[in-house]
C-alpha cells in the first residue's frame, strides 16, 4: 500500500467535466483509490470535448482532470448496474456526484439512500446553485456561477464587454471547497463514526472567492467596478508600461511605496496629498499611474524590473503560458511533468501545486481508458463477498 497520506480512502467519483473530477484528481495524487464511474459507452462527456486531440481518442482536457484513477462504466438506471455501484458504496468512504439536484435521488443513489447502505460514507454534491433555494433547479456552468456571483460584473476595464476570468475559477474553486469539506468531515468521522452530505455549489465557491470585492462592497456601499490588472486594496499594485511593453509593479505598503518612489527617482510624490497614504493611492489609482507613466515610458521593463527587485520591490514581467511554464522557477517546482498512457505513450500535464516532504505526490495511474478496470473491480467485488458470479455474470 502506498504511503501517501490518504492511502487506504476510497473515492467514487460520479462526476463529469471539471469541478468533481477536479476534487477527486487531487484526493487521487493524495494517495486514495479513486473509481471513476462513468456511463456505458460515452463516459464523462469531458473525454470527447474540447477542439483538438492528441493521439487517442480522450480530449487533453480529461487527461489533464482524470489522473490517479480507475474507470468502470455503469448505466445507474438499469438495476443490476446499480447493484455494483452500491456494493462499491459499502467499500467506499467519499463519494462525488455533480448531477442537477434531484437527479441523485431519482436515480436511487442519493446520500439518505446510501447512507443506510454505509453510515460512515462522506458524500459530496457539487451543483451549480446548491441543493435548496430558488435558483437549485437552473443549469449551472462556470461562465453562468461567475456572472451571478459578481465576478463578471468587476471583471476586466471600465468602459469594456464584461470579461469572464479565463481561468475557471467557479469550477476549480468548487473542487477545491468540497475537497476541503470533505477531508474535514473524514477527521470528524474519526470520533463521531459517521459521515455526512455535503452541499457545495459553483455558485458559492466563485462568493467564497470574492473576499476583495466583497470587502469593497461594505465598505463603501458601492458594487466594484472593473479596474483591470489594479488591485482593490492598495497602490500601485498593477500593470504599467515602459518604454518596450507591459510589467507589473506591486508597491502594496507604505514601506515598498517609498522605497519604490526612490527607486524611479520620484520622492516628490510623496508630499502630494493624493498619494501620501495607501487609503489615498487607492482613491486615486487612475491619477497616480497617470503621473507614474512619463517616468515609466525613460526604461524598458526589464530595466525596471532589475532596479525594483535589487531594492526589494515586488515587479515581474507579464509571461504568456508558455513562457510561464518554460520558466527557471517553474522547472525547478517540477511543475511540469510527463505523464505515462498507454495510448499516448505520455504527454505534459501540470505538476503538483503544492509540496509534500514526507508523503510526495506520485502519478500512480494515468488517466484510465473508458471502462479499463471494470474487470478488476468486480473481481474485487466478488471476492469480497458483495457482488454474485451471478450477478457479475449477468453485467
């Protein structure tokens, strides 16, 4: 058995596309046996989106979310079927599912019913809404929980089409919540004995992150605005361009910002009224970048970039995703890393966002083919008393 923290915890992953498969990839590189349950001949509608392939039939995008697990197809309306995946449920100790609400119970794997097949299950329902409330029953994608979270409505530049955040933070953030529900309600099973249902949505995981905004909101009793690359909370803390193109600058204290204003030889800033404090930059963010421009314009950005961080001054340079993952810093996290499949012979896929010193994170199995251990699950099954040679016959 493996050594990394969750080894010995079962995940029945009965979920599609990003925010649930998401969640149990990460409990996978964790260590726990994650079995991905998938309809019969189409599987996570994921394997074949997305407009372009590599070599196999599965998309990148279902590689990218699908490692460290193990496929059986099961058609959850037919009967037999159902019966695998409750004896898999009496193995299990998390289970995933990100159907509309009510669709679980409609389809006689809902918690209370699974709860009395195993008390001690923690089961997790990622929708885009929530459970309850008058929103439950409408569809829910990441571009809909990000426009009516707010997201949308402060997104991008004044004046501009509203701007989605490119990268899905509704979806991977409800992933990343209901892995944190989940494992805590693992510790509480601990002393209670029971698990328990946990309810998280797109909708709130994309609230939960608009903690800037939020604060902006009740501070002044106005909604926030676009204000592109700035920051909420403080001054100059944003892109600015030289003489050769865009960088950023983060100048986030009164410290960084006098020494900042040494750095590019502009200490008379400081006595204007307008920027003497952080409270007063960020009410005049617009003005300062406008008198900060003609002294940006003198040098390129890698200029600035060099004199602001010999003095201690947060500034990078704007790197596109490739450069991004190119980079010195990125190749020394190993946060690039070649994944084996037996149809791709490998492929690139991130690395682990964060590091384990005792119990590293390891790709254990590559992302599974359609249906590839179905065999070797209902042996187990077998074996183990819960599923009939007849019963296993008859799938």
């Amino acid at each position: 058995m493996s050594n990394l923290p969750l080894a010995g915890l079962r995940v029945l992953d009965i979920s599609q596309v990003m925010a649930g498969p998401f969640c149990c990839m990460l409990l996978g590189d964790m260590g726990a046996d994650v079995i991905k349950i998938e309809p019969p001949k189409t599987g996570d509608s994921t394997r074949h989106s997305m407009g372009f392939r590599l070599k196999g039939e599965d998309s990148p995008g279902f590689l990218a979310l699908n490692r460290n697990k193990r496929s059986i197809t099961l058609n959850l309306k037919d009967d037999a079927d159902r019966e695998v995946l409750y004896a898999l449920v009496k193995t299990a100790d998390i289970l995933v599912e990100n159907a509309r609400p009510g669709v679980a119970a409609r389809l006689g794997i809902d918690y209370d019913t699974l709860a009395a097949i195993n008390p001690r299950l923690v089961y997790a329902s990622i929708s885009g809404f929530g459970q309850t409330g008058p929103w439950a029953q409408r569809p829910g994608f990441d571009l809909i929980a990000q426009a009516m979270s707010g997201i949308l409505s402060s997104n991008g530049f004044p004046g501009m089409e509203p701007a989605k955040n490119s990268i899905a933070v509704a979806d991977l953030g409800a992933g990343l919540f209901s892995a944190y529900a989940i494992l805590s309600a693992v510790i509480g099973r601990q002393a209670s004995g029971k698990g328990q249902y946990i309810d998280a949505s797109l909708l709130e995981a994309a609230m939960g992150l608009s903690i800037w905004e939020t604060t902006e909101l009740w501070g002044t009793g106005k909604a926030p605005t676009p204000i592109g690359s700035a920051n909420r909370m403080s001054a100059p803390y944003q892109a600015v361009q030289a003489s050769d193109g865009w960088f950023v600058i983060g100048a986030a204290n009164q410290g960084l910002w006098l020494t900042f204003l040494n750095v590019i030889g502009r200490p008379e800033l400081q006595e204007d009224v307008r920027y003497s404090t952080n409270a007063a930059r960020v009410q005049n963010r617009q003005v300062l970048i406008d008198d900060l421009a003609p002294t940006f314009a003198t040098r390129t950005k890698q200029e600035w970039i060099d004199a602001l961080l010999a003095a201690g001054v947060p500034a990078a340079p704007i790197l596109d995703y490739g450069e991004a993952v190119e980079s010195e810093q990125a190749i020394a996290r190993d946060m690039v890393q070649m994944v084996p499949h037996p149809i791709e012979g490998e492929f690139k896929a991130l690395g682990f966002p964060v590091k384990m010193r005792g119990t590293p994170q390891e790709v254990r199995l590559p992302p599974p083919l359609l249906n590839e251990h179905s065999d070797e699950l209902r042996a187990e099954l077998v074996e183990r008393g819960l599923l009939t040679p007849r019963n296993e016959a008859a799938e």
